[in-house]
C-alpha cells in the first residue's frame, strides 16, 4: 500500500484511540502531530478529498491520509488498522460479539465522546481560544467548511456553555462509565470479553472524566480496575508518549456534535 500520513492531536479522545489501535497493529505509519486547537486539520497539504476532511461527524477527529485522500472517524480508522494488519485481535471474530462490540462503539462516540469533549472544552479549550486575536480566530475557522463546525468553533471561544447542556454532558458520561461498569460485572477485564476496539475507544474518552466528572468512576471498582489494565497496557504507554504536552488529557478541541434527541 502506498505511503500512510495519519495526522492526530495530542493523545486523548478520538487521537488517542487512533494511535493506540496503530500500536497495536505494529504497521509503519508516517504519524504526524498537528495542533487542533490552531486549526491545522483543516490545512493540510496535498489533501485532495475536502468533503472526508471537513465534514466528518467526529469534529476536530485524526486524518489518515493515503495518496490525497482523507480518512476519518477514529473506529473506522482503528478498524483499517487492524484489517491491514491482517487481523490482530482488535475485533471479535464471532459475528455476535463483532455486532455488540460495533454497537457499543456507536454509544460511545455518538454519546459519551460528545459530551466528553463539551465538558473538556468548556475547562480547558476555552480559554485558550477567548486569548486569540479576532483576526487570527477569523482565519483560522475560515478553513473549516463545515458550517455546524465553524458554529462550534465560535461558541466555544465565546464561552456559550448552556447550563442544560452542562448539566446534560455530566449525565451522558455518568451513564456511559455505568454501562462500562455494568458491563464488567461478570468479572471479564475487557468490555467484549477479549481486548478489542470498544475498549480502546471507550477509555480515549473516559480517561479524562475522572478530573471533569469525578462522579462518574466514583464507587465503581470495575471500572477503576479497568481504568488501571487499560493504563498499563502497552500500546496505550506508547500512544501516550507521543504527547508533545505535560498533560495530553487537558488538550481538547471541538469534538462531535451533541446528539439532540436524547
């Protein structure tokens, strides 16, 4: 396959489960860390498929980029990775546990990865985006073609944070960690019973809700011993130790938008 540029933010959220599905492959990718919060998703050079690029649903998510065109969505991604690789365990080969393990990623990224990622702009983002020059902010969010994205952009350093969409965001992740919880309460130590993709996204965006939402892995054993085997597992170290700041799980940029229907 020809030459693989996969560029991704700091490791958290959606970046982290891309560079931590890679290490677990093994396969020689060109990786590329780029500033999100500056926008430079949306500028890079040689990419020819701007609808991928700029459209996504996962907002401010990696690119992988094959030959000008764009990949994106952080499962489907983890998922290329693994098909490339020849098949390394990161899915379930029964077709059942392939299905759960599908279905718990779509509850993820379409409902806890968008509250994690308001909540995590709302303590973090924010400020650093309300400290930019009007004009450097314009140019930055006039690369995005999304609409809904630049929206979000705006309202995030304007410091729009809705107390119902707070208050919606902290429940969204409380019940996600107790479905995580739920889950382990058979006593297996990976969501799908074997290692695969739903734990990798899952911990991406719970790992940082410990500090935002502290009650949502309070008096949850299975889930704080989750936490602990995800933490030392290889690929997850590794991934980490691409981060070009002291603390990767404060980085955050604009992530999905946040399911209007419940």
């Amino acid at each position: 396959m020809s030459d693989m540029i996969l560029y991704h933010g700091e490791p958290n959220g959606a970046s982290l489960t891309v560079l931590a599905a890679l290490e677990e492959t093994g396969l020689a990718v060109d990786c590329r860390a780029i500033d999100l919060l500056a926008g430079e998703r949306h500028r890079l050079a040689g990419v020819t498929d701007r609808v991928a690029l700029d459209m996504g649903v996962e907002g401010e998510g990696p690119v992988l980029v094959i030959d000008g065109e764009a990949m994106t969505e952080s499962v489907f991604i983890a998922q290329f990775f693994d098909e490339l690789a020849g098949g390394v365990g990161l899915q379930p080969a029964d077709p059942y546990t392939h299905w759960q393990m599908l279905m718990w990623c779509r509850r993820a990224t379409e409902r806890a990865s968008p509250a994690a990622a308001f909540l995590g702009c709302k303590a973090h983002a924010h400020g650093q985006l309300a400290g930019i020059e009007d004009g450097a902010f314009n140019a930055c969010i006039a690369a995005i073609a999304s609409p809904d994205l630049q929206q979000r952009w705006q309202s995030l350093r304007d410091g729009l944070f809705p107390a119902d969409q707070v208050a919606d965001s902290h429940a969204k992740v409380i019940a996600f960690a107790q479905t995580a919880e739920d889950q382990l309460a058979d006593g297996r130590d990976w969501l799908m019973g074997q290692f695969s993709i739903a734990d990798l996204v899952s911990f991406s965006w719970l790992a940082a809700m410990g500090e935002l939402v502290p009650e949502s892995i309070e008096a949850k054993p299975r889930i704080q011993a989750w936490l602990k085997r995800m933490e030392a597992r290889p690929s997850i170290r590794r991934a980490l130790a691409r981060a070009t700041v002291a603390e990767p799980f404060k980085s955050w940029a604009p992530g999905p938008e946040i399911n209007r229907w419940g």
